[in-house]
C-alpha cells in the first residue's frame, strides 16, 4: 500500500514553487506514495491538482513569514493561523496521512500540524533565508527561524546550494533543484500572441518572466532597454507576469514613459501557459536581485530559448557563461544592457551551439523525473526511519 503524503502549500497561484510541487505530485511513484494536498485559499494550483485527480483541501492560512518592512505583524498572523493548524492536524488524522511535507518557507502551518499529529515532516525550502537582504523574514530573526525549521522536520530539502547556505553544515539538509520535462523539439508560440502584444516580424523580442516585484528586477530591466535601445535595432521587452502590488505596474509604466520607452515594452500580465510564450522569444532574461534558482532559466533553456541573467543566487547553479547560457555582474541597468548588446551581437553559430548545450544541461541536470526520485528518496529515508523508531 502507498504511503500517503500530505502536501501543504502555501499559494494556490502557480508560481515557481507552487508550478514545482504540482510536478512533484503528478511524477510521484503511485506504487510508493499516493499524493494529498493541502491549500489556504482557492486558485490555479488547487484547480489543476484536482483536474489531475489528486484529493485536495483548503486550510485558510496566512503567511508565517513576510517581506521584511512587514514583519511586526506577525505575531497577529500567527495567532489568526491557530485554527489552520487544528484544521490541518484533523485533516492529517482522518486522512491517515503517513507524512507532512511543506512546500515553502512560508508554509510552517504544515510543520506545526505535523508535529501535533505526531507524524514525520519534510520542509521544502524554496527561499534564501541567510545574506544582508533576505526576501522573507521572521519577526525574531531568519537564524532562530533556521533552527525552528530543522528541529519541526525530520529532513530540510532547498531547491540549490543557495538556499542551503542559511543551513551551514548541518546535517539533514539536502538540495533537489527544481525539474522540468523536455518538450520534443522547440515548441510552437500561442495563436496570435505575436498579434495580440504587437510584436513585429524585425523585432528583437527580450522576455522577463515572473511577478512583478522589485526584486525581480523589472524597473531595472526597462531602463537597460533605454540604454541598449541605441545599440540593438529592434529591442522589445516583453513583461509576463502579475504585480505582487497594483501600484508595481504603474511604477513601471511611469518608468517607461519618463524614459520614453513605451513603445518598447509589452507588458502581457499572468499567462496560463510559459510554454505558448517561450518560443516568442530571442532571449530570455533573469533580472532578479535575489533568486534562490531560477525555474523560467530552465524552462527557456528546455524549449531552446537562450538564457541571460545577473549573477544572484542560485542562477550561477544553473548557466556556466558563454557554454550554456550568458552571465552578466549584477542586475544593475548598465550590467543589462551591456549584456544585452553582447549577445545581440553574436553570431547565430555561436548562440545555437550554447542553445544546444543549454538543452543537453537540462536534460543532465534539471529533468523533473530526477528531481521527483531524489525527492521519494528523502521520503523513503524519513519513513523508514520513522517506522523504526515507533
């Protein structure tokens, strides 16, 4: 009989890590483990786990850790998250569920609700919790939250050495990258998006890719788009991704209009499908402060699409410069725009042998079945060891 695991989530958007745990799911060994999932709000990863047939429940829950300007209201969050955590442990009890695993730093409702079920927990990391500016912060401070995830989990997984840093050489820590499948050939671009965004046959199409926040790099990323424009005939930027807040969007289109180029931005909004936009693109672009991986990188580098990013986190994990991908120092306009006109000035020779190896690296390293049996692995670990001491 499969061991149930219980997943608990901290979104039902399909981000990056929400995107990564549906896979997980979906890839899972059904001989060995039969998927659960827990949500605290309706949404996108909620619809597509119960279109595929994995039983699913909403446990309200907010966020135990914030963006750092927010954290002083915390301890009224937490108070506020006592009755998910009742729900979660009832859930996990009437489930029979054999073992927690949460997906996210921020999702320590799962953790709590394990340990009061008195079943083995796996905490899935998918944030930089150590360094100067960590995106996520706990009130009392990212080392005690450190140690509050290692002593609530039998075993603590981060998507790259990045994240793992926070961890030191502690044991009990082990990383499994984000994983994605490999589509048969370069996959063709959604009807009539070229049409809809008013991207021209001679443009040079430049894709940012994610939420809409400032570490991701946006504003940046339009003003190097105002200093290469005189180096790269063509240039367009094209912003796929909704605003974490509404009035992010207004900051950039004003940062667009105060440089004048409006002309020379698309901004798309939330798309369902990466996929349809993907084959859109010249190049794809991480402009990201701070990034615990980057799953856009390889999702680009899988269907062909080349890669350019700023070096910050777990990115220099994924591209080695000038063989699978390009690197620029940091996400400052002028790193970005020197790097863009770099790379639209290579020969088509150049850049398909990089796309090719980019490809080949994916495949090597960051395939989801891979990443999905490292993971069982940690599973079967956690559970035999559990077994025995029970």
């Amino acid at each position: 009989m499969p061991s149930r695991v219980l997943f608990v989530s901290h979104s039902a958007e399909l981000r990056g890590a929400e995107r990564m745990l549906l896979g997980i799911m979906l890839r899972l060994d059904r001989r060995l483990f039969a998927p659960f999932l827990a949500v605290p709000c309706s949404g996108p990863l909620l619809e597509e786990a119960r279109a595929a047939g994995i039983p699913s429940a909403v446990a309200p829950m907010k966020w135990w850790l914030s963006k750092p300007r927010r954290a002083w209201r915390q301890p009224a969050l937490w108070l506020w998250n006592i009755r998910g955590v009742l729900r979660l442990r009832r859930l996990i009890e009437r489930l029979e569920i054999d073992l927690v695993c949460s997906n996210s730093a921020a999702a320590a409702g799962g953790a709590l609700a394990g340990r009061l079920a008195r079943r083995p927990h796996v905490w899935v990391v998918h944030e930089i919790l150590s360094g100067p500016r960590p995106l996520l912060r706990f009130l009392f401070g990212n080392r005690l939250f450190v140690r509050l995830v290692r002593s609530l989990s039998q075993r603590v997984v981060t998507n790259s050495q990045a994240s793992r840093a926070a961890f030191g050489p502690a044991p009990g820590v082990e990383v499994v990258y984000n994983g994605v499948l490999l589509p048969r050939g370069r996959p063709k671009p959604g009807a009539g998006l070229r049409k809809r965004w008013g991207i021209g046959a001679r443009d040079r199409l430049v894709g940012v890719i994610g939420t809409i926040s400032p570490e991701k790099g946006q504003v940046e990323m339009i003003e190097a788009l105002a200093l290469a424009r005189g180096r790269v005939k063509g240039l367009k930027v094209l912003f796929v991704g909704k605003p974490e807040e509404k009035r992010q969007l207004e900051t950039l289109r004003e940062t667009a209009r105060r440089l004048g180029v409006e002309d020379g931005i698309v901004f798309a909004g939330a798309v369902p499908d990466v996929s349809a936009v993907l084959p859109l693109l010249d190049l794809l672009v991480s402009a990201s402060r701070v990034e615990s991986f980057g799953r856009t990188l390889i999702e680009a580098q899988a269907c062909g699409v080349p890669v350019l990013a700023a070096a910050a986190g777990g990115v220099t994990e994924i591209i080695r410069p000038g063989v699978n991908g390009y690197l620029v120092a940091s996400n400052r306009p002028e790193d970005l725009a020197a790097g863009l006109a770099d790379f639209f000035g290579r020969g088509k020779a150049e850049v398909g042998r990089v796309v090719r190896a980019a490809r080949r690296s994916v495949a090597g390293n960051f395939h989801l079945d891979t990443q999905v049996r490292k993971l069982e692995g940690v599973f079967e670990d956690v559970l035999r060891e559990s077994r025995r001491a029970g």
